[in-house]
C-alpha cells in the first residue's frame, strides 16, 4: 500500500522549509503604547506582546510556533502592518 500526501497552499502562511510566516495586522494605538494581540497559529491561538514603538515592516518572531515534526520545530514569523486609521471627525 502507497500513501501519497499533498500539501496545500495556504491563504493565511507562507513557508519556508519548517518556518511559516503571516501578517499581523496592528491598530495604530497599540503600535505606538504596545499591547497584546492574539495571533492565529496552525497549533491554536495565541496572545503575544506587541513592543511600543513597533513600525509596520517590523518582523517578530514567534520560537516553536511553525511546523512541527518529530526532529524539526520551525518558528512563525509575523510582518507588521499598521492598520490605517478611518472615519477620523473633526
């Protein structure tokens, strides 16, 4: 018996060997005083701290949250982008 296993694009990740990356989308205030934000992994979500002063560009790297093998756990890594602010009143 053959198995063959196919692995599909994903629309959320991109990855390079065990290493996955994403964008993480942040709102301007917590970029500017840092905060939290809960960030999906493919092993769940999970709540991470976010530097004041992080730029969109910004690369954080998540250790041990890429793909999972019995030899290999790679990293997730996550480019920020600053959401844009909108419906701004007088």
């Amino acid at each position: 018996m053959y198995c063959v296993l196919k692995v599909q694009n994903s629309d959320l990740f991109k990855r390079q060997d065990y290493d996955l990356f994403t964008t993480l989308y942040v709102s301007p205030i917590t970029a500017s005083i840092g905060g939290d934000a809960e960030v999906y992994t493919p092993h769940g979500t999970i709540k991470i701290k976010i530097p004041a002063g992080t730029m969109t560009g910004k690369q954080l790297r998540v250790p041990g949250k890429g793909l999972k093998t019995p030899n290999v756990v790679g990293d997730l890594y996550l480019n920020v982008e600053i959401e844009p602010l909108v419906n701004l009143t007088n």
